[in-house]
C-alpha cells in the first residue's frame, strides 16, 4: 500500500537524522565537523550521485523534452512564492521573513531521493528526472535568497553561487550525452561516482540531526502558535491548494506527482545557515523545519495515499 511505502521512507529520513543528534549527544563527533560533513555531501557526494545517474540512466532520445521539467518546477516556484506571500500576513510580522522562506524553499531533493525509489521501484531513471526538475533550485536557493528574505545588505551577483558544484555536474552530465561522448567516460569514474554518491543522503541527514542537536533548547523556546500555525499551512495547506492545482498542469504524470510532491515538504535543511548569515531568527527557523518533519510522518504518507487515489502513480 502506498501509504506505508511512503511511511518508511519517513521513517528511514528520520533514523538517519536520529542517528546525527546521537554522534553529537554522545560526542562522537564535534559540532566543528559538521561543516566538513555537510561539505562531503553538498559539494562532493550529491554532485557525484548526479553524475553517476546521468551518465547510466539518462538518455536523451528517451527523454527528449527534459527541458520542460525545470520551467515547470520554476512556475511552481512562483506559485509557492504567491501563496507563501498571503499566508505570512496571518503570521507575527517579526517572524513573517523566517517564516516566508520556510514556506518558499522546500527540501526539493533529499527526501525525495529517498520517497522516489520507494514509490517507483521499477523506474530507475526517476532520480535523472528530479535532478532534471530541481536543476534551478539551487541558483534561487543561494543566490536569490537574500532577495527573497528581504536582506538589508547588498546584494552581490555571485557567478559560484549561480553555478553550484551539483548544477556545473547537471550540465557537463548533459553536454557529455548529447555530444555522445560518454562511451568515453571510464567506467572507474562512474563506479566511483557510484560509491561516493551513495554517501550523499546519509551524510547530509547526519548532519540535520547533528543541528538539530545543537539548536534543541532554543528550538523549544519558540512562539508554540507560529509554530503550529506554520506546521497547519506547510503540512496541510499548502498540499490541499496544490492537489487541485496540478489537475490543470498540462504535463506528464511524473512531473504533476513531483509539483504536488514539492509542495508537501519541510523546508530545506540549509535554511538556517542562510538565515543566520541575513542576521535572522535561526533557531525559529530551526524549529519550523523540526516540527514540520515531526507532522510530516503522518501528513506525507497521507497526502501520497490521497494523490493516488485520485490520481494514481
């Protein structure tokens, strides 16, 4: 059934997560080695789990519109941007840029690169087509993020930020194929890229339940009502809005399922690092992210069981 499919997919998020807050808790690891974690997964591990996918699964006379893809999760983007811009004026104005940003970014790839082989074991190439659809999500995540937040400092075009190690993969992964060079591509590389990418999920949970660890008691000491109240629109608003939304996408199936998807996860774990830089509320974005995880054990599995029943997988 496809509610426990996406249940332990949740669950198997959460182990790891649990896994990082018992390292620091039991000082196995220092907090200090959390960046250099966090930098093996983001800039090493991810980028190589790309590569590895492109060059074995992608095909582009298989997948000859994967173009599409991208300008869609951009217009569900906005969509996001529009319905997070109404729902914080219900919210504390002193709390209306952690929580606009919460509401805007979600976790688009690492918990789908668990629930999306879970959901689809036979399709194999469902990673390609994410990696495909979230290719944008990291030029507005790093570098319109400061637009976005409302940044009182000025903003600087950075040409690192535009291209993140994951999208400079994404796009010599595609150069490589249509330029039908990867027979030439040793296939060392691509067992490596294999064995590294297989580290990028563990390590990044590791490091979320690591900051978590840290940010615990300040956590708790947030506002309970912009907690609840933020957990009510993400969890369940949110989804409900795009349920109906996606039934006039005129797209495939696949990329309908991952805008409803998007649309139904917690804010992406690199928020309050972004946050903390702008001079923001890290710990309340901290305690968003914390308890619309803890919601989201019921209200993924639930909201996946209710998209396939009327819409199907």
């Amino acid at each position: 059934m496809i509610f426990w499919k996406t249940l332990e997919a949740v669950a198997v998020f959460i182990a790891l997560g649990l896994v990082g807050f018992m390292l620091l808790a039991r000082k196995a690891i220092a907090k200090e080695a959390l960046s250099t974690l966090s930098f093996l997964s983001l800039d090493l591990a991810v980028p190589a789990l790309v590569f590895h996918d492109m060059m074995v699964l992608f095909n582009p006379v298989a997948m000859p519109y994967w173009w599409v893809s991208p300008l869609v999760w951009l217009g569900s983007f906005v969509v996001l941007v529009i319905l997070a811009r109404v729902s914080v004026l219900f919210f504390p104005a002193e709390s209306r840029k952690e929580v606009f940003v919460s509401l805007v970014y979600p976790n688009a790839i690492f918990i789908p690169l668990i629930l999306l082989p879970a959901l689809f074991p036979e399709r194999k190439e469902i990673t390609v087509e994410l990696f495909l659809f979230t290719m944008l999500f990291s030029f507005f995540l790093f570098q319109g993020f400061g637009l976005f937040y409302g940044s009182r400092r000025k903003i600087i075009f950075q040409w690192k930020k535009l291209f993140p190690p994951l999208v400079v993969i994404l796009i010599v992964s595609l150069v490589i194929q249509y330029a039908g060079l990867q027979p030439w591509v040793p296939g060392i590389a691509i067992d490596v890229a294999r064995r590294l990418g297989a580290l990028s999920v563990p390590l990044l949970l590791f490091v979320l339940g690591g900051n978590v660890y840290i940010d615990r008691e300040v956590s708790h000491k947030q506002s309970f009502s912009v907690v609840l109240a933020f957990v009510v629109v993400k969890n369940i608003l949110f989804p409900l809005v795009h349920l109906f939304l996606v039934f006039w996408l005129p797209v495939s199936a696949t990329l309908k399922f991952l805008v409803f998807l998007q649309s139904a996860l917690p804010p992406v774990t690199a928020l309050p690092v972004l946050v903390e830089r702008e001079g923001g509320n890290r710990s309340l974005v901290q305690a968003l992210f914390l308890w619309s995880v803890v919601a989201l054990v019921v209200t993924l599995p639930v909201w996946v069981w209710v998209y396939e029943s009327i819409y199907g997988l």
